[in-house]
C-alpha cells in the first residue's frame, strides 16, 4: 500500500515545518487528494490514523479534499468535459489533464511558542 509511503512523507513534511517554526502542536492537516492521484481515500484516512501515533500530530484531524479530474487542450486551452472524448474538437489535439492527479498539504494548522 502506497498510502503508508505518502502518509510518512507527509509526516516528514510536517516535521520540516515544525522545526522551521519551532511549533510546539499541529492542530490540522488539510490535504488536496487528485480523483487520478491512485490514493485510496479510506486507505490514507487509517495510515494517518496508524502512523501520527507518538508524533507531533498524534492530536492533529487530517482533512482530506478530494479535487476532480479535469481536462483541457495543451494548444487551445479549451475545457474537455467530463465524459467527452480526449481530444480537442477545435485542434484535434490529446487532452491533458490539467488537474486531479496531486496530492498537496494545502494547510497545516500548528501551534507556535
């Protein structure tokens, strides 16, 4: 399970974080999760909930926002709706997914001494 893997780097990232700004608790994580990303929702939510115990954000509410996939035409930067074919109906160009693959700790609430 890859979600162990991304929820440990998360941990190491908050710890950065910590150390940069000599924080004394994390209160909250909020982390954008890409529909494309390959991250099983349920999966991360028990990683979390496994590995935050004896660290700094043993206390901390993960939030995870889910981000739709979305699409669009590397040359004319028109949209490609959900359920459309792949390819710009204008240029004929493959459609790039343009968002709903990341995986980004948008926020991190943490309290500073």
């Amino acid at each position: 399970m890859h979600e162990y893997s991304i929820v440990q780097s998360l941990l190491d990232r908050v710890q950065v974080e910590v150390d940069a700004r000599g924080a004394v608790a994390v209160h909250r994580l909020r982390v954008k999760i890409g529909e494309f990303s390959g991250v099983e929702i349920e999966l991360l939510k028990s990683a979390y909930d496994l590995f935050r115990q004896r660290t700094i954000c043993e206390s901390a509410e993960l939030d995870l926002v889910p981000v739709a996939g979305r699409w669009a035409c590397p040359s004319c930067q028109r949209t490609i709706r959900r359920g459309e074919i792949l390819r710009c109906i204008d240029c004929d160009a493959p459609a790039k997914l343009i968002e709903g693959s990341e995986i980004i700790l948008e926020r991190l609430e943490m309290e500073v001494a």
